[in-house]
C-alpha cells in the first residue's frame, strides 16, 4: 500500500514557485489578524493554577469556606507587618509600632477595619480603656519601662497564645524578642476574608502603597503580604522573558549567521521565526489562554523545531543550487522532498507534545496545547511561506544583479564535517549486530536507572532565589531583574516564628453529625495514631469540636452534667442527644470557637493533626489518607502537605502516563505514515530506536543530576519524543527517497547523513543554546527544563547520527522484507 501524495505536493509547489508573492501576501495579512489577540493575553502566577480540582484542595476550600472564619467578614484581606529590633518589645519600639498603625488607619486608601499587635495588648494591658491606637499610644507613653515590661510579662501570661506573634528567641521572664508580627486587615472589594496568593490580585496595589507609608517609619518595619507576592511572581515571568528572550536572540542569531553565511537567508530566517511567535501568542489571545511560568517555555521550544526547518529548507535547496539548477527547480526539488518530512516531524512533534494533555493539571494541558497549536504553525510558515520568500527574494536577486554570498550546503559530500556525521554509516557497515546490542543493553540500564527519578511539588518551585545569581550584577541596570524579597522574607518568617499550618494536617468530614456515633467515631479515630502524627500518650495531638467541649465542660458545670447524662459508656465522649448539646455549645461564650471546627448545621466539622515535623511529605499524606478512609462518613485527608503531595503524585502519573502514551502514537503515527507514504512501514520503527535510547539517557540523567519530576521537568519526557523525532525523521526520510532504483543502501546512507546531518547539526547548536538559555530564568524550575531540553536535543542528534544507520542497516537485513512480502498487497 502506498498513497499518492505527490499531487498534492505538487499543487503547494506550484504555489511557491509560481504563486510566491501571493503566499507572501497571504502570511502576512494572517499575521496581522493573529497579532491582535497580543492584547488579550492575560498573566496568570502563583501554585494556585496547578492545584484546581485536585480532591485534597477543593476539601481545603470547604474548610476555609466553613470555618476560617474572618471576625471582620467577607471581602477583607490581610497584610502582614515584621518588625525587627534588638528588643521589640521595649517601649521606643512598641511606641514605633502603634504609631506605625495608626499612620495606616490615618490613610483613606487603606481600607483599614481593624490591626491586632502585640503592642496592642501590651498598651491595652497597661489602661483595659484603651480601645483605640491613639489611646493604646498614650498608654505606652505614660508608662514607665519597667511598668511596659511588667505589662509585657502579664499578657504572656494571661494570654499564651500571644507568644505567636513574638520571634522564637523570646524571653518571657525578661521580655525581649527580636522580632514580632502585626496584621493589619483591609477592607477590600473583591477579596474574600484569608485571599490567598492567586496570579493576580486587588490587594497588590494597596500592599504596594502600604509599603509606602511604612517607609515613613524609622523603626525598621517590612511589609509582607499575597498582593505582594502575587506581584513578585508575576514580575518573575516578565523577567524571565526579559533574560532568555536577548540571550537566546543573540546566541541563535551567532549559530543561524554561522549556517546561513548569508544576510538574506539569514533575514528569512528571523521572520519567519518572528511570524512563529507571533501566531503563536496571538493564538494564546484569541484563546483567552493566560500566559503562565509553563508557557516561558514555548518560545525556545518552538524556535527549536523553527530553526530546524528553517535550516533544512535552506540547506537541501542550496544541495540543487551548488549543482547550478535554477532557484525554481531547485525550490520544487527542496519542498517536493521536505515537506512530507516536514509533515512526519510535525506529527511525531504535536504528538508528544498534546501526549500532555492527559495530565489532571491545567497548565500541563495549556502547555500541550499550546506548544502542539504552535507546531503547526511552525510547519505552515516554514514549509511554505520560508520557501515561498527563499523563491521570491533570490529571483529578485537575479533581476537586479544582487551578490549571493553562499550556496554551500552544510556537510556537503567530501568536506571534513561530512567524514565526522558518517561515522555511524562506518558503524553500521562494520558491525551492527554488536553495535545494535549494545544500544539494547545500555537502553536497557539507562531506563531502569532513570525509573528512580523523585517527584516534588513546592510553592519554593515557583519563587526567585533569595540570593540573585552573580551574572545579574553584569547585567545592564535595563534588563536586570528586580530584587525579590519574597523568599527572603518567607525564609525568615519560618525560621523566625513558631509555624503551625507547615506541621498540621485535616481530615474534613462531610455527614450526619448529629449521629449518636458521630463524636465516638472521632475520639475513636485519635487513639493510638498514625507514627507522623505527633501523640500525648496514646492520643493524638488533634484540635477538634471534642476539645471544644471539653474546654466548655471545664467552666460550666451545667453543661459537664448535661455531656455526662449522655455518654453511655463513661468515655467523655456523648452519644446521644447531640444536637441539643451542640446547641447549648453553640449559645455558649465557646460558641466562635465551636464553629471553627463544626458547621451551623452540624453536617460537616474538620480534625486538625499535628505531625511530626521531620516526617516525609509522603509518609504524613499516606497516614493521614489511611486515618481518613476509617471514618464511616465523607472523610477527606487535606492540608497542606497532602495537597502538595497530591499535585505531585499527578505529576508523576502524568509524567509516565503521557511518556507512554508519546511513545505508542508516535510509534503508530510513524508505522502508519511510512506505509502510507512510501510502503515501507518498517523505517516507521527504526526511526523510533534512537529515541528510545534518547529518553532512557534523558531519564538517567535527571536522576543522577538529582533533577526531579515537577510540573515543567515533568513533561520533558514527552517533549523529548516530539524534538528527538524531529531528527531521526529527517534521516529516515531523505534516505527513502535517495534509496530509490540502482542506489545501495551504502550510497543511500551516506548522502543522507551527509546531507541531511549537517543541516540537523547547525539546527542541534542553535537549537541547544536556544533553549539553553532558560537557565538565566529568575524560576529555578525553568532552568532545569531549559538544560533538560537541550539535553534532549544533544542526544536525539547523537543518536540519530550513531544508532539510526545500524537500526536502518537491521530493516534492510528483515524489515524489508517484512514490508514488501506481509504489508504490500
């Protein structure tokens, strides 16, 4: 079986050769219309993105939906100040900080309902009257130190929980501390109460001015908050763009100057990957698609499969050329031959890119479809238009007499690059069944290593580093990055302050708690606990609507009598008659405290668990999903180490899951083309041996690099399969059309290696230092993909120039075969 496709091939070359100024036209009026959707594109920052509709976060947006109440209602948010002193807790230093507050409360645009500090309770200490920051001011002033310190240690002991907003270093005998925490809440439109860090955000600009207003202070106070995160992480994706895009401009334009030697050819070449972007993002506008961290990524991507194109286009059209055919036979014998490979890579490309599209997380899906949309383009635009202006401006150069500067092709047959690219055709002559069995074997050991590559998901993934890179202080004062203070801040906050959300885990339960078995079922579950949780005795650490009542039983006599007339097996524990207990609870002082752990209509209450600080993010989650499913009601394991074990779980099932599905449509896109195309179904396997070998060296190499599967690296394996084939099938292809007639298979090799090799090696050192460049990303994680890509590139170009001849030399010994006498009717 084998299609005739030349027809239409020929009725594309018509176009360009005879039609060229009308393709020209056609490209760029869609150009032009894809360029408005620039305007449209969104920025979307922040982890948020990552864990929509994962199980374990929609249950932490019940929970704060149900009981992270905010005493100052909805549409409120919060912003953090940190003051640092030698002792904030001396009187200049409580002075600076209420002073501070009242400054912010001074200020319309603020918004502010309400501030809690520690200098608050320290003034309010002092005169119980002072229920107002000028007040509080007055109260401190008039004060004596020794009567501020006396104030300080009477609100640590009356109120312990106070200490949380004191550095670890506190000392409660002789109060001093080094650091303390004021929240200073907002009224803000558009924000629900305990906002989180989205891509973007209403508080950023308030945040921003409230840092302003604090500068005015000599104390030395901060200002930290999700405005301003959300801020920081946008701006990281601004300048990322701002470092990769000047480097990898500089670095492709050296390599693509060194393959083209020529200022015309070089021209069309950034046009037509200039058009590539273009499309590209205007699509990402028209869509409505946000440009996120992941889709930093498609640009190299896509000027990697562009510059390939670009330089094969060039490069076999100058193979006529140098043998003095005319530009138009010799554009006709160029896109006669280039565009079906141009259409296998395409589709082996778009392939392992949309293989991503099966992943839970919708940034991986956006990137899929996305980079696979852009390989189209890219297709399109090199495989027609590039040739289409190639054809015009070189007529236009022999109407006018213009200079021609190079029509050498890269490895041209005899010259020194062309004797390095053969010697796999050497290999493959001498011995390919050794050759062959050692690929399978180190395959083999590779891909079994590679299978221990960690998977990781973090919030520290998406955020610059606390130190600038040193290259950042060469850089000029234009394209420099800002200075980032977020990871700096989030590191001191943690090391600074007493953390509880990092070493606490939920289970929020959905049913009838009004079930006499309800509160057993809860007292039964925190007995003897899971060994990450941390124990008092034989019980969990668990802050529950248990110790609301218990806490509740303590003061009120009344109520114990009442737990006690219901509990039937002398536990502490009522089982019977819950309802009206919980609406004596309700009525009670205790009632805030009751709703933060159980809803007004009792069907849904949560378990917080503290564990162990040291345990491992996989060991908590699977204790916590174990604890979780013994509940006979809706039981959700939840927090934030099980959220982030969850995204990172999809991570690693996404990351094999579309690795294997890459492999199987590649494989049969390959098997099936080739059949079609040129009934030879068995070059459509060998062209996937290289790769194979490709991705096992890949995965070996984020192991021993201790790289780990992230959402970007995640989906380098996949990827890896769409660039790699790129080149083998570049190989596959010339030589089934050289191996035609009388020519040997030795022949056929070495024009098509030679040939074709040297365009795939110009392409492999633009597109390696193209895509390398992510590594000047402000984002950690994308230099890792940056240096992964470029790796993969490295080894498909190794690969198909070492193995693919042997893996072609072993079809010819029984592939043939296999073709001509089982598939051929």
């Amino acid at each position: 079986m084998k299609f005739d496709y030349q027809r239409y091939i020929d009725v594309v070359d018509d176009w360009i050769v005879h039609r060229d100024k009308t393709v020209i036209g056609v490209f760029l009026v869609a150009t032009l219309i894809l360029a408005g959707g620039f305007g449209m594109t969104a920025t979307d920052s922040g982890t948020s993105q990552f864990t929509e509709g994962v199980p374990a976060q929609e249950a932490a947006d019940d929970v704060n939906s149900n009981f992270e109440r905010d005493s100052f209602g909805e549409g409120t948010g919060r912003t953090t100040l940190i003051q640092r002193d030698q002792n904030v807790l001396s009187k200049q230093s409580l002075l600076a900080m209420l002073e501070t507050q009242h400054r912010l409360e001074q200020h319309d645009s603020q918004d502010v309902v309400g501030t809690s500090s520690f200098a608050q309770i320290v003034a309010q200490t002092l005169d119980p009257q002072a229920d107002s920051t000028p007040k509080q001011i007055q109260a401190i002033e008039r004060a004596t130190q020794p009567e501020v310190e006396q104030a300080a240690r009477q609100a640590l002991d009356q109120q312990p929980s106070s200490a949380g907003l004191l550095s670890k270093d506190l000392n409660s005998q002789d109060p001093s501390a080094s650091a303390t925490l004021t929240t200073v809440t907002h009224q803000v439109s558009g924000v629900e109460s305990g906002a989180g860090t989205q891509g973007t955000s209403p508080l950023t600009p308030l945040q921003q001015e409230t840092k302003f207003i604090v500068s005015a202070s000599d104390s030395d106070i901060t200002v930290f908050g999700s405005g301003l995160i959300s801020a920081e992480l946008a701006n990281v994706i601004t300048d990322s763009l701002t470092l990769v895009i000047p480097a990898a401009v500089v670095l492709i334009l050296f390599f693509l100057i060194i393959a083209y030697r020529d200022p015309f050819d070089l021209g069309i070449g950034l046009i037509s990957l200039a058009m590539t972007i273009v499309w590209t993002f205007g699509f990402m506008g028209w869509a409505r698609i946000p440009f996120t961290q992941m889709l930093i990524t498609v640009p190299p991507l896509l000027l990697a499969i562009g510059i390939d194109f670009g330089i094969h286009a060039v490069n076999r059209y100058r193979e006529e050329r140098v043998e003095g055919v005319a530009p138009t036979p010799s554009m006709r014998a160029a896109t006669d031959q280039l565009l079906p490979a141009f259409f296998i890579v395409t589709g082996t490309t778009v392939l392992g890119f949309a293989a991503n599209l099966v992943s839970d997380l919708g940034p991986i899906q956006d990137l899929g479809l996305v980079a696979g949309i852009g390989i189209i383009f890219t297709f399109l635009i090199f495989g027609i238009f590039l040739p289409a202006l190639k054809h015009f401006v070189d007529r236009q150069r022999e109407k006018y007499g213009l200079p021609t500067f190079s029509i050498t092709p890269i490895g041209s047959e005899g010259s020194s690059a062309s004797r390095v690219l053969t010697v796999g055709v050497t290999i493959a002559r001498r011995g390919p069944y050794v050759f062959f069995a050692l690929v399978l074997v180190s395959t083999a050991a590779m891909g079994a290593y590679g299978t221990g590559i960690d998977t990781r998901f973090t919030t520290e993934d998406f955020l610059p580093p606390e130190e600038s890179p040193d290259y950042v202080e060469v850089l000029p004062e234009s394209i420099a990055p800002d200075s980032y203070t977020v990871t700096e801040k989030l590191n001191y906050l943690e090391e600074t302050f007493e953390s509880g959300e990092s070493d606490t885990v939920t289970i929020y339960i959905e049913g009838k708690m009004r079930d006499g078995s309800a509160l057993e079922s809860i007292y039964r579950r925190n007995q003897n606990p899971p060994d990450s949780f941390v124990t008092n005795g034989q019980q969990a650490d668990a802050n529950s609507i248990l110790g609301v009542i218990n806490q509740y039983e303590s003061t009120s006599p009344e109520f114990r009598r009442l737990v006690a007339q219901n509990d039937l097996n002398n536990n502490g524990v009522p089982d019977q008659n819950l309802e009206l207990i919980y609406n004596e609870l309700f009525a009670s002082p205790y009632g805030d405290q009751a709703r933060s752990y159980l809803t007004d209509d009792y069907s849904k209450t949560r378990i917080i668990y503290s564990v162990e600080a040291d345990a491992s993010q996989a060991a908590v989650t699977e204790d916590t999903r174990a604890l979780a499913s013994e509940f006979r009601m809706s039981a959700t394991a939840t927090g934030g180490v099980v959220v982030m074990k969850a995204v990172s779980d999809i991570i690693a099932q996404s990351a094999y899951i579309s690795l294997a599905l890459a492999i199987i449509a590649s494989a049969l896109f390959l098997f099936f083309v080739y059949w079609l195309l040129e009934g030879r179904p068995g070059l459509g396997l060998a062209n996937l041996i290289p790769i194979l070998l490709t991705i096992a060296a890949l995965a070996a190499t984020m192991r021993y690099l201790d790289i780990p599967f992230n959402v970007l690296t995640g989906t380098t394996l996949s990827i890896g399969i769409g660039l790699g084939i790129d080149y083998s099938a570049h190989i596959v292809h010339r030589f089934s059309e050289e191996y035609r007639g009388d020519t040997s298979l030795q022949e056929a090799l070495n024009v098509s290696v030679s040939g074709t090799g040297g365009a795939l090696a110009g392409s492999m050192l633009t597109t390696t230092s193209g895509t390398g460049v992510l590594v000047l990303a402000v984002i950690p994680i994308l230099g890792q993909f940056g240096l992964l890509i470029a790796l993969s590139v490295l080894y498909s170009f190794v690969a198909s120039i070492l193995v693919l001849p042997t893996a072609i030399v072993l079809w010819k010994e029984g592939g043939e075969y296999f073709d001509a006498r089982v598939l051929t009717p």
